[in-house]
C-alpha cells in the first residue's frame, strides 16, 4: 500500500474516533416568538421567570379608562378594576 491511497483515511479517521463536541448556540427570541413558546410550553427552560401577559379581555374585573402618572410619564387607557 502506498501513501497516498492511506492519506484520505489518515485524515478522516481521528475525526471519526474523537468526534467534535458541537455546542448549541441560544438564538435570542423576540418578544413575540417568547410569548409565543411560552404560551404553549410554559415549563421549557426558555421560559423560566417569564410570565405570558394575559388579554384584558381575559382578566376579571370592570372595565373603564384608567389614567397613570409616574411623574414622568402619563398615559390614559382601557384596564380593568
């Protein structure tokens, strides 16, 4: 046999007895692709401390038009008491 009939098998061989550890990189979700995972599977490891908003027209209470003041900022619209 000579070398270069060994060569490619020279090369390929270690690759294939110490195969490379590959290492998932964690894309980062936008806002609406979080919700929308963590709406359906609450307990992925995405999730976690992430609570899903709930619709105003799911929450109890009243609705009326709210009006908030944090010094800073104001802003006036639907909630629910």
């Amino acid at each position: 046999m000579n070398f270069a009939k060994l060569f490619p098998i020279a090369i390929l061989l270690p690759s294939l007895l110490f195969p490379t550890a590959i290492i998932a990189q964690e894309e980062e979700l936008s806002p609406t692709e979080r919700f929308n995972l963590c709406s359906a599977f609450p307990l992925n490891s995405r999730c976690e401390g992430y609570t899903a908003p709930v619709s105003l027209k799911q929450r109890p209470g009243k609705e009326m038009v709210c009006h908030f003041n944090s010094g800073t900022t104001e802003k006036t619209g639907k909630c629910k008491v």
